[in-house]
C-alpha cells in the first residue's frame, strides 16, 4: 500500500481523486493537505482523515510516501519540486506545468531525488479508449488520417481559479491539455506543423482555442477547447474506411456508460461502453510502476513532450 498526502482539495479532489486513492487496492490516504483551513469539516465529515494547512507539517506527522497534487496550475511547479526534494513520488494534475521550461527544471530535479514524477491525464485509463484501439487494429475504419477532439465547459463562476492569470487559468491550461495529449498518443508522435486561434473574449485568460496539428504522413488533428460553450466532451476518429467517435472521451463518472460510434458506408454502429473509474486505474498504474525506471524515465520525456507542444501553441516558441 503506497501511502499518499493529498495537496488541494478542491472539488476534484474530493469528487473523485480522494475516493480513487482509498479504494484502489494499492493506495491509502495518509493526510488531506490544503492552504484553506476551512476545508478541514469537509474532509473531515467526507473521508474521516487527517487534515493539514501545509505539507511540511504533514511530512512531520505521517508517513507518506508519495503526493497527489491538485493545486492551481501555478503552483504545481514548486509543489513538484517541494515534493521531490522530502523524497516523495508524485503524481500531478494536468497541466503537469505551464512551460517547457518549468518541464525541464522539474524532471531535473526529480532525477536527482530519484523519485517518480507522472502528469495527471487519467482519462487515458478508461477502458472504452482499449475498445476504440481494437477496432481500428481490426480495420473497422481502414487507414485512420484524421482526428478530432472537443472538449468545453458552459460558464464558470466569475471567481472561479480558471479565469485567472496569476492562478495559471485559462482554457488552454485547463481543457486544452487533454485534447493535445489526446491527439498526441494517437497518432503516438509529435506534430511537425502546429496552428492555432486562441481567444479571450475580453478577459484575462484565454477561453477559446481552435488547434491545427499536422503529424505528417497525411495525419491531422483539429481540437477545439474552451469555457462558455455548451458542454463537448467527446472524440473522433476519421479512417479510409469509416468514422469512430466517443460521446464522451475525457472526463468520464465511474458510473457511465459512453457510447462508442461506429459509421461505414451506409451503415452506423453503436456499441455501449462498460462503466470504468479511470481516476482508479491512474492510481493503479502508476503504484504498479513507479519503481520501474523504463516507466519513469518515459513518463519524465513526457511531461516534457507534452509541455513543448503546448509552448509551441502557445506562441512562446
């Protein structure tokens, strides 16, 4: 059993990261860590377990042997490296960081505390992803050359986290990351060509992206991501022979059923997806092998990869 402090405890985490970690078979919740005292009754009246306003003071009370963090996206930096440096594995919330170069000092320093570190796409581990990958090995749809991806939100409060700069908002940051990472291992490379519209609508963070990525090879990606819509969730996959889309891709309740679509000439497939907690399978896999140093180096190049690609859109490249 791989002991975990918990940092942030926002609703994420309380919804869905808390649960997963407590019932996963391989994991425990040692301690809750967050900076608002005022999430104590919650996490106390919720899960029954201990509570602390920073890690230091939980690190000097229990023993933990790896964090999940659930912070703003800005944080997650010097919460990785704090994390590292007390000698503690990490998993960490999508955006992993914000920049290629907070990619590279985090992955350092990670190395030299040899510990593991693994960006948060939990999506990824939901078994209905399996089924889409078996259909296409077995020529549901011929040659797949194009692939789509949306994912968006209707309005957020005003004083929510994800309108603000300082706190590392913004749709790119928040939904952008799953449909580029999505694209990404598809077509299991990295794009030559990236093109983008980014939007702010007057506000301080983007809210809008529409993300052209070229993989070469007649292979392209079009994502589109963003608040202040109407609810998207979903993926699709266009091949030479027919037309595969998942009605909900990425955030996905552990009870819920997708439905997985399937159009060839003259002809449309559905198929019920089985109900899956991928947030458990996350957990699952990454105790299974974060003491596998093959594993933890790929998933060191990945947050890298990952973070260069975003720059690129970005414009910071």
């Amino acid at each position: 059993m791989i002991r975990f402090a918990v940092i942030g405890c926002g609703t994420i985490a309380q919804k869905c990261t808390i649960p997963a970690l407590m019932h996963s078979g391989q994991s425990m919740v040692s301690v809750c860590v967050d900076i608002n005292p005022k999430k104590e009754e919650e996490i106390s009246n919720k899960f029954e377990l201990p509570f602390e306003t920073s890690l230091d003071l939980a690190l000097k009370k229990y023993k933990v042997d790896a964090v999940y963090i659930s912070t703003s996206n800005a944080t997650h930096k010097n919460m990785i490296i704090k994390a590292a440096k007390s000698k503690l594995h990490i998993i960490c919330e999508k955006p992993g960081v914000i920049s290629s170069i907070e990619a590279n000092e985090v992955v350092g320093c990670c190395k030299s505390n040899g510990v593991a570190l693994f960006e948060g796409f939990m999506y990824q581990f939901h078994t209905q992803h399996e089924i889409v990958r078996q259909m296409i090995a077995n020529d549901a749809i011929g040659r797949p050359f194009h692939y789509q991806a949306w994912f968006g939100f209707p309005p957020l409060p005003e004083n929510d986290f994800r309108y603000n700069k300082n706190s590392g908002g913004g749709a790119m940051l928040d939904a952008g990351p799953y449909t580029i990472h999505s694209a990404r291992h598809f077509f299991n490379t990295e794009p030559i060509k990236v093109s983008a519209v980014i939007e702010n609508e007057g506000k301080e963070v983007d809210v809008r992206g529409s993300v052209m990525l070229d993989f070469g090879e007649s292979r392209t990606a079009h994502l589109v991501f963003g608040f202040n819509n109407m609810y998207q969730n979903k993926y699709s996959i266009w091949g030479t022979k027919g037309v595969l889309t998942l009605s909900r891709a990425f955030a996905v309740p552990p009870d819920f059923s997708s439905t997985l679509i399937l159009e060839q000439q003259g002809k449309v497939q559905e198929f019920k997806m089985e109900p899956c907690d991928h947030f458990i399978e996350e957990i699952k896999y990454f105790v299974n092998n974060m003491f596998d140093g093959s594993f933890v180096s790929s998933w060191q190049n990945e947050i890298i990869n990952q973070a260069k690609v975003m720059d690129r859109i970005r414009g910071i490249l």
